[in-house]
C-alpha cells in the first residue's frame, strides 16, 4: 500500500470513530447537513468492492460502517426523526 492509500486509510478509519463515537447523530441529520449519512457510506464501500472485484454485499458493508449488524444499532441508538427533521429532508430533496 502506498503512502496516500495508507493516509486515506487512517482518514476514513477516523471517519468511522468519529460516527461511532457520536452516535448521538442520526443519519437525517448527516443527510439534511451533509447530503450523505452513514448508509451512503456503506453503498459508496460496495461500489469500491465491486470496482476492485471484492465481494461485499451491502449489510457487510453496513456492519464495517456501523460496527455492528445495522439491525442492532437501529435497535440501539436510531430515534425516530422528528417532523423538523423529516420536512428539512423532504425541502431538501424536493429542491434536487
């Protein structure tokens, strides 16, 4: 590995923490803030998967994003989204 790939490693592997250690922030708000949440990051992974000819379907790739089956942290820490929440998303998208 290169020295690039290496530091882009240790980026997103700090990326990752980072969510982790703020579950608290729920994907509508990454979405509505950032226009990509923890999800997209799992179908970004896939695609990279597939280009490199890696198989990796998309809940391993929530696993690896979410460090645990997507099932259970939804269980954990996903709230419901508030209906400030779900009319940003919708002004957000509408606009696209």
């Amino acid at each position: 590995m290169d020295k690039q790939t290496e530091i882009e490693a240790a980026v997103f592997r700090r990326l990752l923490k980072h969510l982790d250690d703020h579950k608290d922030v729920q994907n509508i708000d990454l979405m509505n803030l950032a226009d990509f949440c923890r999800n997209c990051l799992a179908k970004w992974m896939v695609t990279a998967a597939e280009e490199n000819d890696v198989p990796l379907d998309y809940e391993q790739a929530r696993e690896k994003i979410y460090g645990m089956p997507y099932s259970e942290w939804k269980k954990l820490y996903q709230r419901k989204a508030t209906p400030e929440q779900i009319a940003a998303f919708e002004a957000k998208n509408n606009g696209n």
